[in-house]
C-alpha cells in the first residue's frame, strides 16, 4: 500500500521532489499526523454517499482522508505552485476536483449546490490558514450553505473565543456572530509538534453544526450585530458607554435609556455578561429608533 501523505516522511518527500518553501503569508502549515486529520474527518460525519468541500489542501494530507470517505471532494487553494503538487499527490482519486481559487473569492455556493445534486449531505473542513480564519469562517456562515457543518483546525485563541459562553473573558461579538449561525464545541487541542514548519501557538480543531434557523429573532440582522460590535467596543466600559459613544451618539440618550428599561436590561452591565436572547431584546427595542442613530 502506498504511503500516506501526512506521514513525516512522504510528506518531506512531496516538499523535497517539488523544491517547495513554504510561504507564511498564505499561512502554510501542513500536518504530518494521519491519527489527527482522521479525527477531523471523524467529526464530519460524512459517509460513502456523502461529499465534502476542503479549504486549503496544501499538498493533499486531509483531501486524501476525505477522499477514502466520501463520494466526492472539492477543494479550494489559492497557491498556484500547490495545483501540480495534488494533481501528482491525488491522482489515485477520481473523485477529488481542485479549484484554484482564493476561497474568499470563491462562487462556493455554485458549487456546494453542484455536489448536493451528486451526494446525499455535505460538510466542509479545513486545516485553515491562521491569517485569515475569521472572514473565511464568517464568508461561509453568513452565507447559510447547503452544509450540516464544518470542521475546521484554527488557532486555539479563536476556538475558544468561537465557542464561549456569556461571563467567561473568551466571550465577545465573534462568539455572538458565530453562535448566531452554528452551535460550536471544541473537539481537541492540537500540538505545534504536527505541524511542519511548525506555528508559534496551538491549535483547536473547532466544531460547527449549522442551524436551521438562528437561536433568537432578531428584527434585522445587520442591526443586530452592529449593536453587538458596538458593545464590545471597549471591553472595560460599561454596554450603556459602549452603545452611547460607539452606535447611538449623545443626542440620543433618551432613546437609549428607555430602550434598556424596555429591554430590561441594567445598563451597568457589561457586554461579556450579556446573553444572545438579551443582545436580540435590545436591538430589536433600539431598531424601532433605529433611523436616528
Ligand atoms: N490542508 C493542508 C494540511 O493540512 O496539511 C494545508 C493546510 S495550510 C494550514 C493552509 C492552506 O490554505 C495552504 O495550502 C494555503 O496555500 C491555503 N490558503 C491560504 N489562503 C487561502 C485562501 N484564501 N483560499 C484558499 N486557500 C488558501
């Protein structure tokens, strides 16, 4: 049996045959463990009528686990010097498609909907580029994909912002943002050792289960998370200092007050101890004053 990519060996042997250097502003970190990219592929959760869509496949590690799984993998990487690299790496799979394609850019929805024609669920995964996870993660929950979820490796810092709770230090607008879309759990902690070249700080591999339809009702979404934003603006400050000097302006303290009082939320408070449902009562009491801010 050949090779696996992911082991230390074969992968130094793709770099080696390639003269490939790695480049750190695509943030390119390849993994070099096959029990770890089983793990992402185990929570998933995609089967042999399944597909699934790869952000970043670098030399091939994950895009071969997932294509071993699954009816069919679509991957998107920005680097030109990598397109060669997996057609060579992957050739033994027929059912992986290569786009490249900076994933930001990227019609990804054209071609989920493509897949969902071929295949009976879909996921998407990643051992994403560290310098641009949040607008990657964001780009892709905003866009409410035909996915059950995604399964991503990212910075073990952003992880942990992701999935925090209301009241522990972690938590802010990006956990909102994300929790808005998907209920998101931590699936392991990963060791720099994995990694080649190996990153200065550990790494979470970051559960997203999709939700049909978000956890509170919110007047406008846009709305919603521009009072959320402006609530965290200066952590330190109280919601009353945040939503006053960074959304409603001191001309409209009035409104503001009796939107706390309608909401009735204490305007001491600050935003880490604010739960999503109470993000969603004050927006949608201040929306109704909403054309004057
Ligand atoms: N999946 C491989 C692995 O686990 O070994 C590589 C992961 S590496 C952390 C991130 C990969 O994403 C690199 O191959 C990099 O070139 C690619 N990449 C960076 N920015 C990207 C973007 N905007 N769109 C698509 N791919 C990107």
């Amino acid at each position: 049996m050949p090779k696996e990519i992911a082991t230390p060996s074969k992968t130094r042997e793709i770099l080696d045959k390639y003269g490939f250097s790695f480049k750190k502003s695509l943030g390119q970190n390849f993994l070099i463990d096959v029990n770890i990219l089983n793990r992402i592929v185990d929570a998933a959760g995609m089967g042999e009528a399944d597909g699934m869509m790869e952000i970043g496949p670098g030399i091939g590690a994950l895009t071969e686990q997932c294509a071993k799984r699954v009816k069919q993998v679509e991957a998107f990487e920005i680097d030109g010097r990598l397109i060669p690299v997996l057609e060579d790496t992957l050739s033994a799979y027929t059912n992986v498609t290569i786009h490249h394609e900076d994933v930001l850019k990227a019609d990804v929805e054209t071609v989920l909907q493509g897949m969902r024609k071929n295949v009976h669920e879909t996921a998407i995964v990643g051992n994403l580029p560290y310098y641009v996870t949040t607008p990657i993660l964001m780009k892709l929950l905003e866009q409410k994909l035909p996915v059950a979820r995604m399964v991503v490796m990212i910075q073990k810092e952003v992880a942990e912002r992701i999935a925090a709770k209301p009241g522990s230090k972690e938590y802010g607008s990006l956990s909102i943002a994300a929790q808005y879309y998907a209920d998101a759990r931590t699936v392991m902690i990963v060791p720099k050792t994995v990694f080649i070249p190996k990153p200065k700080v550990d790494s979470a591999v970051l559960c997203l289960e999709l939700r049909q339809s978000p956890p509170v009702h919110v007047k406008e979404e846009t709305f919603f998370f521009q009072v959320v934003r402006a609530s965290f603006a200066q952590r330190r400050k109280t919601i009353w200092n945040n939503l006053l000097n960074n959304f409603v302006g001191k001309d409209n303290k009035e409104h503001l007050a009796a939107s706390f009082e309608q909401a009735k939320i204490n305007p001491q408070r600050r935003g880490e101890t604010l739960s999503m449902e109470e993000f969603a009562e004050l927006s949608n009491v201040l929306h109704e004053y909403g054309s004057l801010f």
